[in-house]
C-alpha cells in the first residue's frame, strides 16, 4: 500500500502542468536536498505608483531644472556684462594712448631769437621778448571751446586740440590737425569721446598768407571718429616745467605771430567712463547732457556715480 501511493504521487509530480509540492512533505523535501523554491509574492507588494507620487516627482525635478536653468542664465548674464565692461573701458584705455601718441608729435613754430629761454614764461602766456616767426605761425597747442556743447551746468567737458606731425606719408612739411572732445549725440543721449582729424600740407599753411587761428584750424564735425562711448567730464590741466599747476582755460598757445606763448612742459587728462549696460539705464531716464555735468542732480546720483570709472593719464610733451 505504501509503495503504491508513493509511485502514484511521483507519477503526479511529472505530469506536465502539476502544481508544486506543498504542505509538510515539500519542508521535509527542501531541509532533505538543501535547495529551497521562490516563493510567490504577495500581490499588495507589486503594485506601481500612484497619481500622486509621480506628481511629486515630476514637480521636484522640474523644480530642479528650473533652478539649474536660472543659475546658468544669471552666469552668463554676468559673464556678459563683464566683457562688454571690459570692452568699454579697454576703449577708454585705447584713447588714452591714441591722445599721447599725437601729442608726442607735436609741432611747434620755429622763432627767432627764441622767446622762452629768458625770461622763461608760464604756460599759455604771452613771452615778453620780440620776435618773428621763421615758420608760418599756427596755433600748435589750443585749449578751447570750438565744439558748442549743449550742457550748460558747471563743470563742463573740455576740448584739446593741437597740430601734430603727419607719420602716415612721407612728404615732408605735412602736418596734422587733431583734436579730443566729448560730443553729445541726440538720439542716443549720451557722451562719446571723439577725434577730430584734418591733414595739412606745407603749401596749404603757406597759401594762408597769414596766421591761421583756431578756428580756421580745427573744424570739428558730427562724423568725427568715436574712440570711446559714454565718455564725459574730458578735462586737462597743464604743468610747466618746474611742476607748477595751472587751471587755466582757454588756453591757445602761439595765439598770435607777435606774442608767442610757452607750451606747457606736461598735460594731465582725465576723463569719466561707463560701461554701456549702466549707460542703457540713464539713456531710458534722462535726455539732458546737464544730468551727465552736474552731479548735484538726483540722476546723476542715483544712476551715474554709482557706475562712474575715471581715467586719466599724464603726457610729457616733447
């Protein structure tokens, strides 16, 4: 009897599509043949998400975007603003240099005898010696208005003009009129710094007949060459020799054929500057120069000295 059942049971085992052992013959079975058989999971634990927990998650990694994205647009925002920063004051810069290359060239009028070895005379006033001027004199050095600018409020931009040797053409006797002001544009309402530039040949100064003064020389213009933008308060100050300041202005040295004035040994230049993002504010607020002149206004207060970078540079002239 015994036997028959187990042969039985044994032939349901291998039948196809039987179910497993169970009960306590299948414990006695596993501890007998050190295996042991999965066991089947409980439906409850094999559920997905829910609703809920895929919103969380969804809204906690567009969060995560979100914020990731915003860092990345505020780097490159500030990235931005710095090089355009750079950029503007390396144009600051750049015509600093351009201003002390053409005033190491600069020309002066030839006179006999020479009026400023004694009594040597301040810079910009007129030598007590008599003289004649063996070149046609011209004005070689002028601090002056020529330029009208619209600001009226103290303070204002100074203008730098002088007559400078022509390097870029071999004929000899050529000269150069240039000049440094700060022009006020209507339709940007801001300062640039520009470079008034006209070349002179000797026969041109010989067909004047006479003394040719400032006016005649330096003709500023509207499309005069930018060097620098959202550049103001251009001013320059002259030294003698000994080191001796002075303030004053106008001064046009040479300002006639017989009364030669002394050249100043140095001039000291200075200028504001700012970067075009601070500038873009001032411009959507303000249309009047005199808001970039006088820093007692509250625009220029709240929205220009905070942004204000100054440059200057002193020039030994030759």
């Amino acid at each position: 009897m015994l036997r028959t059942f187990f042969c039985c049971s044994h032939g349901s085992m291998s039948r196809r599509g039987s179910l497993p052992p169970t009960g306590p013959w299948l414990e006695r079975l596993r501890s007998h043949r050190g295996f042991t058989l999965a066991k089947q999971r409980d439906p409850e634990s094999i559920r997905g998400f829910t609703l809920a927990e895929l919103l969380i998650a969804t809204g906690i990694t567009a969060a995560m975007v979100l914020m990731l994205g915003w860092m990345l647009g505020s780097l490159m925002s500030s990235a931005s603003h710095t090089t355009a920063r750079v950029d503007a004051f390396r144009d600051a810069r750049a015509a600093l240099q351009m201003i002390e290359r053409d005033l190491r060239n600069l020309v002066r009028t030839q006179w006999n005898p020479d009026p400023f070895t004694n009594p040597t005379p301040l810079p910009c006033f007129a030598s007590a010696v008599s003289t004649t001027g063996v070149t046609l004199p011209a004005a070689y050095f002028a601090l002056t208005n020529i330029y009208a600018d619209p600001a009226t409020a103290g303070n204002p931009n100074q203008q730098l003009y002088a007559l400078v040797a022509n390097q870029t053409t071999p004929s000899l006797g050529d000269v150069c009129a240039v000049g440094y002001y700060c022009r006020w544009d209507d339709q940007t309402h801001a300062y640039s710094l520009r470079r008034f530039f006209k070349r002179f040949s000797l026969a041109d100064m010989q067909s004047w007949g006479s003394y040719a003064g400032a006016s005649v020389l330096y003709t500023p213009v509207s499309s005069d060459q930018v060097l620098a933008a959202y550049i103001w308060n251009f001013q320059v100050t002259i030294y003698d020799a000994a080191g001796n300041r002075y303030t004053t202005y106008p001064c046009v040295c040479d300002g006639s054929a017989t009364t030669p004035r002394m050249l100043p040994a140095a001039v000291e230049i200075s200028f504001n500057a700012m970067s075009p993002q601070a500038a873009r504010t001032v411009m959507s607020v303000s249309s009047s120069p005199n808001d970039w002149i006088d820093s007692t206004t509250q625009n220029y207060q709240r929205l220009i000295l905070p942004h204000v970078y100054q440059f200057g540079s002193r020039i030994n002239l030759p």
